[in-house]
C-alpha cells in the first residue's frame, strides 16, 4: 500500500452518488494500490434516506471502515481542543482528522468542508476540496 485516501462525509456521499469526480480518484486509489478508508461514523453522517439501500451499501462495500478506537477518540478530543473548536459541529470532523492522522502516509482527506479539516489536521494531512 502506498498511502490512504479518507473519504469523509461528502467523499462518502459523492461515492453513493457515483459523481465523476469521486468515480476519477477511487479509480486512481485502486491503480495505484491507495486504500481507501471512511471513519465508522461517516456512513452514519452520509446516509440519505433518499437514496436506494442496495447503491448506499455498494458505495461503503467499497472502502474500508475504521472504527474510532480510544486512541483515535482521545487524538480527535486532542485535536479539538488544540484548534480551539468544541461541540457535536467538529466532533465527527475530529474523528475523520484522527483517522486520517493514524492512517499510513501519504494521506488525503477529501472534503467539502477544508477549512475544518485542515485546521484540525495541520500539515499531517492533504486536505482536497471536491
């Protein structure tokens, strides 16, 4: 494996839609051997009740699930508190910040929302917005 690619709420959201943007860097994941991890709490996030069951299921078959251990907890209550942010609005950032930071390197996160992500993740983290 050469480095992680982290999909978070709306990188989750853009793999159930199938957009070509998201369809283009799983694509690129896969030929070059990046594995492809979400945080358990994403798809949780992500589900649209809109969206067929099978097409959401199929979506998050395709990455990997990285539950939040303590550790990963006790990084992201870390991460918060050194960014300054606290509340349920950063708390699922934080997890997917902790589980890109504990992820094999390079990591990227792609994200709808980079500012958040990119304050909590610092340099550690390639935060892309899609």
């Amino acid at each position: 494996m050469s480095g992680t690619l982290v999909l978070d709420r709306e990188g989750l959201s853009g793999l159930v839609r199938r957009t070509p943007e998201l369809t283009e860097w799983l694509a690129a994941a896969e030929a070059e051997d990046i594995r492809v991890v979400t945080s358990s709490v994403t798809p949780v996030e992500a589900r649209d009740p809109r969206t067929h069951r099978a097409r959401f299921d199929y979506a998050v078959s395709r990455v990997d699930i990285i539950p939040p251990t303590e550790a990963i907890a006790r990084h992201a209550s870390k991460l918060l508190a050194t960014a300054g942010l606290h509340g349920h609005q950063y708390a699922l950032d934080a997890l997917v910040a902790a589980t890109a930071l504990a992820s094999p390197v390079p990591a990227t996160i792609l994200t709808s929302d980079p500012e958040d992500l990119r304050m909590l993740c610092g340099t550690g983290v390639r935060v892309i917005k899609i």
